[in-house]
C-alpha cells in the first residue's frame, strides 16, 4: 500500500534493501547460468574458492575495504559487483521516489530487480533462463494481486492481461517466422515486461514495446557501424527489453491519462 513512511526514512529502506538485492542479483547472474544453487553454498571467491565472511561480503563497502582484491588469495575481484550493487540501490531509491504513494512500489522494486538480472545474464550468455523468468512473473504477479485484492480493484490487471496478449502474442509471431532473429526467451520475456507495464495502463506497455524496439535497433545498428557485431551476429536483445521497459516505467507518469484505457 502507498507508504507513510517520511521520504528520508523510505529512501534510506529503499537503499540498503537495494545494496542487498543487488548483491543477491550479482549470485544469481553468476550461478544459475552454471547450473548453481543461488542459496548453497555461500559466496565464495571464485579463484580460491574460500567462503567469504559477512564482512567480506557487505555490499560495495567489502570491495572498497578490501581494495577490489581478496582477502585470502589477493586475486582481483571484479569491480562489476560493486557497480551492479550500487545500481540495484539507484533503481530502488528511484522508484522510491516515483512511486512512493503507488500500491505497485514492491511490484516495481521486484520487477526492475529481475530484468536486471535477466538483462546481465543475456548479455552474458545470451539467453535468459526460463526458471529465473518463471519466477519472476511468478513475484511479480503476486505483488500486484495483493493490492488488487486489497482495494478490490482489477481493472489493471485486466488490461495489463490484454496488454500481455499483443506483446507476447506479437513477439510469438516473429518468432514463429523468423526465430533466428527473436529467440522463445525473448517471447517469455515479454509476458512479465507487459504484465508490469500494463498494469499502468496501455499507454505504458505500448510505449515499452516502442522503446525496447526502439533502443535495440540503435544500438545494433550504431554496433554494426562500428564494426563490433556483425550483421548476421546474434544480439541480447534481453537487454534492450529490460532498458525500454524501465525507461517506459519512469516516463509512465507523462502518458496521457486517455492512453491509459
């Protein structure tokens, strides 16, 4: 429910379970991709393989204590932790800010948390697991049906339903004709981009359609230019859906209200 938390006070929440979450999603992006328990075993430097202590393992503060090195081996330890971490907590506080007086806050923090996470692994491996996808319209889904069910209000659902049947059944259609081009992950991807998006309104899912098209056409073509991908190259196009989407999300409060349907 919109919170009566003071701005600092939720602002200060929305950073430190940001800190967390994005530690939590920089497990994710490195074992499920291995096929890893994300509970067992605890983090671990991936060089000595020794189990890090709480303090070893403080969002950002760890790596800049520690100078970016393990404590046990002194191997270097990637400085995407800490970035990845730190734009977790970004994305939070911004929500915050946003969407401080909206039911879909939680919703919101849950959903930019796993396009995140799926944004990196496709970026990574290109391809977005369908178990990490499955249970994050899984979440999703449940943070927006309990304020549903609590103001007794399902327009929004409906349409973001009816939302979900042109995205992905759009997105299926050029997969179907064309797979190569757009993969089935991109397709799953899309039910929980649209679910979210559409719960807003329409006017928001189809301007995430847009914009994820859009910013993945750019970014193709200014790679091709420069000669860092080839035409015929696959491209993690997870990524340009995840950032069109958020985008959408933060522009949602400029869509006129007659788009909203």
């Amino acid at each position: 429910m919109p919170t009566s938390l003071p701005l600092p006070v939720l602002l200060v929440f929305a950073l430190l379970i940001g800190l967390s979450i994005g530690s939590f999603i920089n497990v994710v992006v490195y074992r499920v991709p291995l096929g890893l328990s994300v509970v067992r075993p605890r983090s671990f430097c991936p060089a000595c393989n020794t189990e890090l202590s709480s303090f070893d393992n403080a969002p950002v503060l760890s790596y800049l204590v520690l100078r970016g090195k393990c404590r046990t081996c002194h191997a270097p330890i990637s400085a995407r932790y800490p970035i990845v971490e730190a734009s977790t907590a970004l994305l939070f506080v911004g929500a915050a800010i946003e969407f401080r007086h909206s039911w879909s806050l939680p919703a919101i923090w849950i959903f930019l948390a796993g396009i995140f996470a799926l944004a990196l692994i496709d970026a990574d491996h290109l391809r977005l697991p369908t178990r990490v996808v499955w249970i994050h319209l899984a979440l999703v889904t449940t943070a927006l049906v309990i304020p549903a069910i609590a103001t007794n209000s399902w327009h929004n659902l409906f349409v973001a339903l009816c939302c979900i049947c042109f995205w992905s059944g759009s997105f299926l259609v050029i997969h179907l004709i064309s797979p190569e081009k757009l993969g089935f992950g991109d397709v799953r991807f899309s039910i929980v981009l649209a679910l979210m998006l559409g719960s807003f309104g329409a006017g928001t899912a189809l301007l995430g359609f847009f914009l994820s098209s859009l910013v993945g056409l750019m970014v193709s073509l200014a790679l091709i230019a420069v000669g860092k991908v080839a035409r015929d190259q696959p491209i993690p196009f997870g990524v340009y859906l995840a950032a069109g989407s958020a985008l959408a999300l933060s522009l949602q409060p400029l869509v006129p209200s007659r788009y909203h349907f």
